[in-house]
C-alpha cells in the first residue's frame, strides 16, 4: 500500500502525459482529416483550433510527465477534453453503424477526465481516499 502512495500519482502523471503526445502525435499527423472530421461535426475555424488543441496536449502532456506545474496542466486538459468530447464524440447524433464507436470514445474520454481530476486532486496535496 505505500509503495502505491508513493509511486502511484507520478505513474499517473507519466501515463496520462504519454496519452496526450500520442493523441497529440496522431493528430499532426492525420491534420488534414481530423480537420474535415471537425467540419462535419460543425466545428468553425478546424485548422487553428486543432493546431491549438495539439499544442496543448503536447504542452500539457510534458508537464504532466516533468511533473511541473501539474495542477494547471491536469485541468487545462480537463477543460479541452471535456469540450471536445460531447462535440466529436457525439453518439446520440451518430449513424448507428458509427454509435458504438463514439459511444466508447465518449465513456473513454470521461474516465480520462476522472483521471485528470485525480491527479489534480493529488498534485494539489489531497490525500488519497481509503
């Protein structure tokens, strides 16, 4: 139990770090399509928006791993991801054939969220519950 204490908010902190420079990374590198995705889903201005978006995931990722100024950069992400989720992922809109699909990314999106508020939570010296 005290190695968790000790080791689990920094693994958190990697891990959730490494999700967004991937995601970040996935999305530079499919711009153009994630761009017309957006315009489908009605989002103005997709290339501005997208590139800040990869800009704050990349950012928000390095603090997260660096373990600097972890509180801000948990909920900066929390606050885009929780915007972005219910307008790409919006399953009650989509085709039934691609309802499950934005069903699972929707519900992925939010435990990630829980996870932000965690490792907030903890950066900011709350003491895990028992």
């Amino acid at each position: 139990m005290d190695k968790l204490v000790v080791f689990g908010p920094g693994l958190a902190r990697i891990v959730m770090g490494l999700f967004y420079w991937v995601m970040a990374a996935g999305l530079a590198k499919d711009f153009r399509m994630v761009t017309g995705l957006m315009a489908t889903k009605g989002v103005p201005a997709q290339a501005p928006l997208l590139a800040i978006t990869i800009l704050v995931w990349i950012v928000g990722g390095a603090m997260l791993v660096l373990g600097r100024g972890v509180v801000p950069a948990a909920l900066i992400l929390f606050v885009l991801t929780a915007l972005v989720t219910p307008v790409i992922h919006n399953f009650w809109a989509a085709p039934p054939e691609l309802a499950a699909n934005e069903i699972q990314h929707f519900f992925k999106n939010v435990a990630i969220l829980a996870g932000l508020v965690c490792i907030a939570a903890t950066a900011a010296g709350a003491s895990p519950a028992s």
